[in-house]
C-alpha cells in the first residue's frame, strides 16, 4: 500500500514542480521588466545631468532657473517658459479634466451601449492623431478664431495652446477615467439603488469618489501629456522667449525651446538647452509627486 500511495503521489509532485518552475520563470520576466523601466529612467536622467552641468556651472542654477531673458551666447534664464509650460498646462487641465471626466462618466454610465459603443472608438480614434495635424488645425482654425475674435495683433497665443492641449490630453482622461468607473463594483451600485438614491447622486456622490484613484492617474497622465508636448506648441503659441503677461500673449515652453534650437546650438548653449530638459524633468517629478500624495491622503 505504501509503494502504490508513493507512485500515484509522483505525478502531483511532478506537476507542482513544473508550476514552480513556471511561477520562477515569470516571476524573473516581471521582476527584468520592473528593472529595465527603473534602469532606462537612471541612465536618461544621468545622462541629461551631465550634459547639463557645464551650463549650471557657468551661469548657475539661480541664473537658469530664476532668470528671465534667453539670449544666447550671454543669457540662459528659463523662468519665462517654466511660466509658459505651466499656464498652457493648467489651463489645458481645466479645460480637459472637467470634459474627459464627464465624458467617461456618461460612456460608462449613463449612454446606451450602443452609443457608448459609436463613441469609445470616436475617443480612441484621437488618441492616435498626430501632434502635428492637433497643431495644423490650432494654426489653421483656432489661431485665426482668436485673432478675431479678441482683436489681437496674433492669435498664436497662449490660449490657443491651452485649446489645443485640452483636447489632446481628452483621449488619456477619458479611457482612463472611463476604466476606473466601471471597475467599481456593481454592490456599491446596487446599495445605493437599494437605499432610494438617484442614478445621478450614486454616479457623483459615490462611483466618481470610489473611482478617484483612478481619475487622478489619469489627470497625472493628461499633465504629463501637456507637460511633454512640442509640435502643436511650436505651432500655435507663438514661441516668444519673454515673460507673458496673459493668456492671450504669445509664449514659449521648455519643451519647444529645446525642439526649436538643439539643431543649431553648440557648446554652453547646447548644456543649457540639456539644463532645460533638467528643470522639466524635475518639475514633472515635483508635479506628479504632490498629486500622488494628495491622492493618497484623500484615500486614507
């Protein structure tokens, strides 16, 4: 009885033993994968440092990033744009995030499938645009549109920016937004239903909070968008190097400054330009940091 309990034993410890293997085998892949994402951030942040640092020694990081005139060979300040990238960016959060959330609210909740079903590809379908035609049509109809409409010398402006990034950053807003909804589970619907409350107070009082994570990776996502974009902005702002005094003056970010003049710039002014990729990526991390924390605050 022994030796027979022993053979019909083997063949589950063979099976175990090929999942082990297996659980190994993926678990190395996932783990490989996790370090080649954290090992390419290292070398690009290293390797922007470096070229950066022979323009912070000479000019400082005070003169860089406190500083508002860029005149190359003699001045490098990037205060002027660290303006400029951040009021498109927030003007395209406020116009984007409100528009992307309760679009995603009424695919997930409140449309028919069958017209959730038209629209979703429709959301889909902008997010493989690219930047330039985003950027052709801004120059094309929203720079003439604010030109006349605000009686402006140029319409390539600020606002046409925040325009033109508010709806590239929709597709993110919405799909992500869209995804965290429906993952709430259908309980959490039931009981309010249960409890007497309207489909409109469960969809805002309960499914958006439980979904906020969510909805907060996604504005995270969208700012980096706008944060990073570069053709549409070249485009539509203008690419004045001063300090705007409104939305409707022409502007430059650090992402176009970098695109308009890495082809010609040589010695200090090629660091600088590496300099400025250094101040956005700092600002990103700084961004994306406080939302993450005050994201899980609100969840504590």
């Amino acid at each position: 009885m022994s030796i027979d309990k022993a053979q019909s034993a083997q063949p589950g410890l063979k099976a175990k033993k090929r999942i082990d293997w297996k659980e190994r085998l993926f678990h190395g892949l996932f783990l490989t994968s996790a370090v080649i994402g954290i090992v390419s951030l290292a070398i690009i942040a290293y390797f922007i440092v470096r070229e950066s640092l022979p323009a912070f020694q000479a000019v400082g990081v005070s003169g860089i990033v406190l500083g508002q005139e860029w005149l190359p060979p003699a001045l490098y300040g990037v205060a002027t744009m660290i303006v400029a990238s951040v009021a498109s960016t927030l003007g395209a959060v406020i116009v984007g995030v409100p528009i992307g959330v309760l679009t995603a609210v009424f695919i997930a909740e409140i449309a028919p499938k069958r017209l959730a079903d038209l629209i979703r590809p429709a959301v889909e379908l902008l997010a493989g645009i690219p930047s330039v035609v985003y950027g052709f049509f801004g120059l094309v109809i929203i720079v003439p549109l604010i030109q006349q409409v605000f009686d402006v010398p140029a319409g390539n402006t600020i606002l046409a920016g925040i325009i033109v990034l508010g709806v590239m950053i929709l597709p993110t807003v919405i799909t992500v937004s869209e995804t965290s909804i429906r993952a709430v589970p259908a309980s959490y619907r039931e009981g309010s239903y249960a409890l007497g409350a309207s489909k409109i107070y469960t969809i805002f009082k309960l499914l958006v909070p439980a979904a906020r994570s969510g909805i907060m990776t996604a504005v995270i996502l969208g700012i980096g968008r706008a944060l990073g974009e570069t053709m549409a902005i070249i485009m539509v702002m203008g690419n004045a190097p001063a300090m705007p005094q409104g939305i409707l003056d022409s502007a430059r970010t650090l992402t176009a400054n970098i695109a308009i003049e890495m082809s010609y710039a040589s010695g200090v002014h090629a660091n600088a330009l590496y300099a400025t990729g250094v101040v956005l990526l700092v600002f990103i991390m700084m961004l994306n940091g406080a939302l993450l924390y005050l994201n899980r605050e609100k969840a504590r």
